[in-house]
C-alpha cells in the first residue's frame, strides 16, 4: 500500500489502497476532518503512537480507495469544532484503471 503525502498528488488503479498519516494532537481539543466525494471510500482508520516515549505524537493512518476513475480530491482539516479558521489541506487523487 502506497502513503500518501497531504497538499500533494497520488496515481492509483481503481481498488488500489493508500493510505495518509495524520498527526494527532492528543488533548488540544484538534481533530481532523475528512472530507471525500463518493467515489473515494474511507476503508478504515487506525491510531497509532509510533514510539513507545511518555508524551510521544500519536498518529492516525486513514486508508482509502477509488470505486470510480478520475480526478478527485480530498480535503484534510484540522481544528477544533468551535473554530472556522482552520487550514485545510488536500489530497488530489488521479484513479485509473
């Protein structure tokens, strides 16, 4: 499976997975917002502390997948509910066949 990097491009086949790594802020009260049109699935979500240090960053790994051929994009947002000014990043996914 392939990792994906935000605000850059992937190429995937229809039904291939990859995956974006997010990191978590833990008790800021952020938390990411994923928004993905129809034809890109979330297949699962999974949180993960990549080092076993007191204090250490958390990281969430969202797979996806094309059902659908084309250009799509994804949006990435971090923040807490109660803000609007949260930056968003993107994802632009080129499925093939």
């Amino acid at each position: 499976m392939r990792l994906a990097q935000l605000n850059s491009a992937i190429d995937v086949k229809v039904g291939e997975r990859f995956s974006v790594a997010l990191p978590v802020m833990g008790t800021t009260g952020a938390d990411w917002t994923i928004s993905s049109p129809e034809d890109v699935t979330i297949v699962s979500k999974e949180t993960a502390t990549p080092s076993a240090n007191f204090g250490a960053q958390l990281v969430e790994t969202v797979v996806f997948a094309c059902r659908v051929g084309g250009r799509h994009e994804i949006e990435f947002r971090l923040g807490r509910p109660w803000e609007s000014d949260a930056e968003i990043d993107t994802l632009t996914v080129v499925c093939g066949p």
